[in-house]
C-alpha cells in the first residue's frame, strides 16, 4: 500500500508541467535542470510567438516566463493567459531592480516574479507555491456577509487575487473589515495553513522599529540579550500583513521596500541578508494615495504596494445588508439565549450612518443586548444619535473616536436622562431604561454617575 501510495505521488509530480519562457539558453537549461530535479515536466519555448502557439497546444501547470525577448516581452504571455482564462499560474523573470516591470507583470495578472540572477531557493519557492494553488473559487466568502453590490465585487476580487502573490493594499474606513478581508486572501491561497503575522505599524515605537521587522543579533544593541527573528522572519512561507501602514515613519519605509524588493532581510548587528519569502498585504484607513502628496509616504514604495488595490465599502453603503449582518452578530453575541429585533430596531439601524461600520454596530448590538428586556431589541435600546441626512461629515467623524469614549458618552447621556426624569431614583430609571436595577446600578458604578447628595434608594 505504501509502495503504491509513493508511486502514486510520484507519478502526480512528474505530471506537472511547466512551460519556460526565454531567449537564453544558458537560462532555460539552468532553470530545467533545477525544475527536473524537483519531478517535474518542463517545456521551452525561445520567444514569445513559440510561448503563445504551445498554450494554445497544451495545458499546463505553470508558465515562468523572462520579460524581454527579441519579438516581444513576457507582459503579452501574461496577457493572453489572462484574456483566454486559462488555468496557468505564470510569473515572469525580471532584471535585477527593475521592479516597474515586475509590477505591470503582476497587475496584469502574473502570479509572481523572479529578479535576475535566479536565485534557485526562491524558484522553489515559487514553484511550491504555484503547483499548489487552490482550483476552486473562494472557500471562506461566508465570513464577509452581504448581497449588495458593493461586497460581491470585494468577495469576487478576493476570490481572484487569492490565486496571486502579488502584493495587496486593502482601504476602508475603521471597522469595514480590512483584516477579515486579509484573512480570506491567505485562507483560499496558496499560502493557507501557513504563518499570517499581523502587525499594526503605529503601535511600534520608533527606536525598535528595525529590530521588529528584521530581527537582531545578540549584542546589537543595548537589551539585545540573545538573537531573535523579526516579523518578516516570522512569516517566512506565509503573509505579512501590515495594518495601518500609512503611519510607518518615512526612514521606515526605505527599509521596508528594500526588503520586498530584493526578498532578503539583514538583522540589526549581522554581517550577511537572509532571503524570506513573504506576501505582503497592507491596510489603512488613510488616504494613502494624498498621504503621498504631501510627502508623508514615499510613492515608490506605495507603488510597490498597491499592486492590486481592494477597497472595503462602509457600512452604510450596502443598507439592505444591514439586517442579515445584525441577525448573524446577534447569533454569535446572544450564545444559548433567545433574543430578537423589533421590526423598528431594524429599519432604526438601516437608517443609521454607522461611522464606526461593522465594528460599532458589534458594539450597539452587544450594549443593547444588555439594555433589553423580555428578549426582544428595540429601537430605544440601541441608544442611536441620529446624524442629520444620515451623511456624517468630518466634523461628526471626529467627534466619534475613540469609539469605546463616545459609546461610553452616549450610554452615560442615556443613564442621566432618565435619572433627571425619576429625580434620580434608579429603579424608577431603571425601568424606564427597560434595564434590571442590578444593571442599572452595575452602568452607574462603571461610567462614575452617583445619586444626588448620595441619595439611594431600595434595592
């Protein structure tokens, strides 16, 4: 059985075929020699109308094809995999630094590149990666819900850059669901069940900024008391997301793109690069784009970054989803309780801006799930400040962070309200809160509110 289960194997591996590309044949026989020693088929073609003629012929596992040749470049190979559909993984060779054209590969479809001289670690890399890469559509598109428009475009990319490991910018206001969206890139990619480290660049200080990313040696610097890996190290074969990352300090971002661009990293007190192979996927809430205008991001790095750009629709532009999204919320926060909405405390949260998105309707749904009484939501437990034409402006944005102050601010203005209405007795407020007095009294000792001249009355 064994015997068989090798034989099995290994005949799958020497089926894969790959199709390689370029006009040298001192580099078709270095990378055949490399690619026959891992199992697999290889097939040459020496310009691109011989690449084009054999994709038409057969079919194959991977195409890794050089950008320039005498008929052409390596973008019309990409191109026409692309616009005929077919099922072929294909990364191009490029010249060492020369990454606008690795990018313009990757935008138009490549799956990854490869920098002159080839590195045969990294081709390795690349090759696992690609013969390994999922068929179906997206596995986990359950997790991002909603049927408006506006998500089934976001779903529909995430299902096709998944495929690709080129990097990936994410935008969207706090709380659209930025690193839930990350997650399913690397959940239906090729680089599912390995390490996904993610890292909120504003929450670094400055002075260990290098040391995180890249690691150090032991020695390197004062508290440095024994060598340890960084983040790229970390996410070595995985994704490397980069969260917030229009606030990385612009000396920062020099390093950063040296290291995806050349794939290697140097920790703080070493003598010699290390390569790493790392997806990046980076997020912000930010307009990166103006952030590069005015000259707090470096444009060549936000170039490198946004090579397929996905932006994450806020709440309030998909309303029809808002019920199904609260149903599913109140699920998961209620557990083995029996909890519904009104009808009015549905159509109150369609109506609402929620500047805040998925994040602060979380929140509203989980305070009124404490406010309500007999099991049942309604419109006056989810403590909604009406924004005028539902439109919030910049002003009322501001005002609304941090989110967990002004939710508590509102909660408080609610409590006060109704004790100035009882003249402060709390079961009375209490009870017009549709609260328990154990609650009421629980809220009160939280957000700081005492009874007038610590006047108290009956338990």
């Amino acid at each position: 059985m064994e015997m068989a289960k090798s034989m099995a194997n290994s005949h799958q591996a020497k089926s894969a075929t790959v199709l390689l590309v370029d006009d040298e044949p001192d580099i078709l026989e270095l990378l055949e020699l490399a690619l026959r020693k891992m199992g697999l088929e290889v097939d040459r073609a020496g310009n691109v109308r011989e690449a084009l003629a054999k994709l038409v012929a057969r079919r194959y596992d991977l195409c890794l094809t050089d950008m320039r040749m005498p008929d052409g470049d390596g973008l019309q190979v990409v191109q026409h995999i692309t616009q005929h559909n077919l099922d072929v993984p294909v990364a191009v060779i490029t010249a060492h630094g020369n990454m606008e054209n690795a990018v313009t590969a990757l935008k138009a479809g490549a799956f990854d590149y490869l920098a002159k001289p080839v590195s045969l670690d990294q081709l390795r890399a690349l090759v696992k990666s690609a013969l390994s890469l999922p068929q179906a559509g997206l596995s986990g598109d359950k997790m991002l819900l909603g049927h408006s428009l506006a998500m089934q475009k976001v779903r529909d990319l995430i299902g096709r850059v998944a495929r690709s490991q080129a990097p990936v910018h994410i935008s969207g206001e706090s709380g659209s669901g930025k690193e839930l969206a990350a997650r399913l890139i690397v959940q239906s990619g090729a680089r599912q069940g390995q390490p996904f480290i993610a890292v909120n660049c504003g929450a670094i200080p400055g002075n260990l900024m290098e040391s995180e990313f890249f690691g150090c040696k032991k020695g390197a610097f004062t508290g440095a008391d024994k060598e340890r890996d960084g983040f790229f190290q970390a996410a070595h074969g995985g994704t490397l997301f980069l969260d917030e990352v229009a606030d990385l300090p612009l000396d920062m971002q020099v390093k950063l793109l040296r290291a995806i661009q050349e794939k290697r990293v140097r920790k703080i007190g070493a003598t010699g690069e290390e390569e790493v192979d790392v997806r990046i996927i980076s997020a912000t809430h930010h307009d990166l784009a103006e952030r590069v205008r005015q000259g707090q991001f470096r444009q060549d790095l936000y170039y490198r970054l946004n090579v397929i750009p996905i932006q994450m629709p806020a709440l309030r532009e998909m309303r029809e989803d808002i019920p199904e999204i609260a149903q599913r919320i109140l699920e998961r926060l209620r557990g083995d309780a029996e909890a519904i909405f009104s009808e009015s405390a549905l159509r109150a949260l369609q109506g609402y801006s929620f500047p805040g998105n998925v994040r602060e309707l979380e929140n509203i749904i989980e305070r009124a799930l404490a406010l309500c009484s007999e099991g049942t939501i309604k419109e006056q437990d989810l403590l909604l400040v009406p924004v005028e034409h539902n439109q919030p402006d910049s002003a009322a944005l501001s005002s609304k962070y941090p989110l967990p102050k002004y939710l508590d601010h509102i909660e408080r203005q609610a409590l006060l309200e109704a004790l100035e209405q009882t003249g402060f007795n709390r079961t009375a407020a209490a009870k017009l809160l549709g609260l328990t007095f154990r609650t009421m009294r629980y809220r009160m000792e939280r957000l700081g509110i005492k009874g007038t001249n610590g006047a108290d009355d009956a338990d």
